[in-house]
C-alpha cells in the first residue's frame, strides 16, 4: 500500500473514532478470529478488550468465528469444533453480550458465502496474488497456493459487507484487507448497483496496541511454546514468565530498538496496568530481570483474574455454548438474508 493510503486510511480511523464516541449507535463493527486454538494474551491486549469497550459504548457488534478460514492454510480442520466453542468462552468471558452482539461461525451461514461469488467477478487474479495477507500466508504454509487461499480477501470482503458494517477494527497489519473491501463495495455499486449505495465502504478503525511477542522475544506461537493463553492457569503462567529472555543489564530500560525482550515484557505489564513502559521501567530501576518478570507475572494475573475465573465457568457448559452460537448463527443469517436478496434484486436475478 502506498504512503497516501495508509495516511487517508489513518485520517478515516481517526474521523471513525471521532463519531463513534458522539454517535456509537450509528455504527456497526464486524470483526473476527480463526479458530485455531486458543487465545492468547496479544489478542487480550490487542483486540479482545477494545472490541467489548466498542459493544460497551453502544456499537452494534458482528464477530465472526472464521472457521472456513483455517482452511486456508491448514491441510486439515483439526479440533475445529472445540476451537470455535473455546473462542467462543473468550469472547464471552471477556463480556462479549450474545443478547447484544452476533456471534457467528462463518461456515454457518450460506447466504454471506454466496456473495462471494458476484464478488469474485470484481477483482483480478493480479489484484489478489499481491495482497500482503495472501502473499504472507503462503509464505509460511510451504504449501502451494490454494483458489481458497488466493481470494481469500474476497471472503474476507464478504464477511465485512454481508452485515455492511462500517467499522472494522484492526492491526496496521490488515489494513489492505479493508481496502480491499472498499474497492469490492466500489465496484458493486457502480458496475451492478448503477451507482446506488448497496454496500456502504468500511472504515478500518486501527489498533495502536503495540505487537505483543512471545516469551522468548520471538513472534507467539503455539508450536514454539511462548505463549501465554488466556486459559493458562496462574502457575502456567508465571512458569512461562520465569523462562522468558532477558538480558544481562540490571538496570530496566524501554528501548524496544536495543532491548526487544526487556521492552517486550514492559510493554505486557503495560497492557495490563495501563501504565507507560518507560514509568514501570524507571520504578524497577535495577531490580533486573527477576524484578521485572514478577511484575509482568502479577500484573497478567491479576488483569487476567475475573476473565479466567468465568471462562472455566463458562466452559462446562458446552450445550449452552452450542446454543449461543447457534442463536448467534440465526442472527447472522436472517442479515445475510436480507442483504443477498438485496442483492439479486439489483443484479436482477430475482426469481
Ligand atoms: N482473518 C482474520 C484472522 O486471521 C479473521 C477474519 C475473517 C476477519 N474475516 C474477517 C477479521 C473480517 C476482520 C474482518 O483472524
């Protein structure tokens, strides 16, 4: 993405942000995850807790479980329906409202599907081989490029403007995903809808939360064993904290540049704590690595304690669970209903 794009892209965000604190009630966010398993405290930080502050203030919540998704770079489906019942549980026991916000697995839900394939007539085979997302997927699954893979932005297009929400919550990261959309909900519009508005153009509402690292000063990930899940127990934890690298610098400084390790754990008890890094540095002072990492142990514990406790609460009923979803998966397709009929009447194919 160009320079332009990522400031007009900033510039809406910042609009976005603007008008949601005056008129939450005017807005509509569609997020989601892939259930690959569970959820770890970079999603807390990043995504989890601004997306409950979000429904809390008023916006109108859609949150997709993409289990089509896993698909997309996995040979098989795994534990796909316990992963989406335990990212369903984080959801809930971080105070997603299933009575105010939709809560759907994508596979669920055949009409938003379906919009995939007027969709698909919108973009390029070159448009969609240099998306960012697509290009870095296939890098790390060494396997060759899936048409599920490659038009991968197309659903996620679809996801976005079944419920034509107009927020999308997001890292920097996923912001050619966003535009993406637009240019699909700009070509709809004029080449089938000869102009009329049938889907409106999101707006990416970009995330600042610095990107969490595993213990080990390395991307989070399951198979490298560094990261700390939101259902680790506080034992769990604290083991995974102690095993985190450091340096051998006793005096505690945030200088992400030098530091990464020492500045990736000040960053997660910032997170936590709300406090600035270089403030929680300058108090530990030269209580070194052990200082520092009974800080971060406390404070994801203690932030992580009311979420933990209804979590384990929440997971022992696995048919209420199935029910909330199922509820949610209504929800969703009775919107994706109304907007696939909208649809065919446009594309006059309204039989
Ligand atoms: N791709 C996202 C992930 O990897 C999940 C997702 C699917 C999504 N569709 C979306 C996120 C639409 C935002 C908007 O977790």
């Amino acid at each position: 993405m160009t320079t332009t794009t990522v400031d007009a892209a900033t510039g809406r965000s910042r609009e976005m942000a603007a008008s949601i604190a005056q008129v939450p009630g005017r807005h509509r966010m569609l997020t989601g995850d892939r259930p690959t398993g569970d959820l770890h405290i970079g999603h807390y930080l990043s995504s989890l807790r601004s997306r409950v502050a979000l429904q809390d203030r008023g916006v109108e919540a859609f949150v997709l479980i993409a289990d089509y998704q896993v698909i997309t770079d996995r040979a098989s489906v795994g534990q796909i329906k316990d992963n989406t019942l335990s990212l369903l549980t984080d959801y809930l026991a971080a105070g997603i409202d299933p009575e105010r916000s939709t809560v759907f697995a994508h596979s669920a839900v055949p009409q938003l599907n379906q919009l995939i394939l007027p969709f698909l007539s919108l973009v390029t085979q070159a448009e969609l081989q240099r998306n960012p997302t697509v290009k870095d997927e296939l890098a790390a699954s060494r396997r060759p490029l899936s048409g599920l893979l490659l038009t991968y932005p197309v659903h996620q297009a679809a996801d976005i403007l079944f419920c034509k929400a107009d927020i999308v919550p997001v890292g920097k990261d996923q912001l050619p995903h966003v535009e993406q959309t637009r240019v699909v909900a700009r070509r709809f519009n004029s080449r089938y809808g000869a102009g009329a508005e049938v889907f409106p153009e999101p707006t990416a509402l970009i995330n600042d939360q610095q990107l969490i690292l595993g213990v080990d000063g390395l991307k989070m990930s399951k198979s490298r064993g560094n990261v700390i899940r939101l259902a680790a127990t506080e034992d769990e934890t604290a083991a995974l904290v102690r095993k985190a690298r450091t340096d051998s610098e006793h005096e505690i400084t945030y200088e992400p540049e030098r530091r990464p390790e020492v500045a990736n754990l000040l960053t997660i008890a910032s997170g936590f704590t709300g406090r600035s890094p270089e403030s929680l540095a300058e108090e530990l002072g030269d209580g070194g690595g052990s200082a520092l990492k009974t800080l971060v142990i406390d404070t994801i514990n203690e932030g992580l304690r009311v979420h933990r406790d209804r979590r384990q609460l929440i997971a022992q009923d696995r048919a209420q669970l199935l029910q909330i979803l199922r509820a949610g998966n209504a929800k969703a397709e009775a919107v994706a209903d109304k907007t696939l009929t909208e649809v065919r009447q446009v594309m006059a194919m309204d039989y």
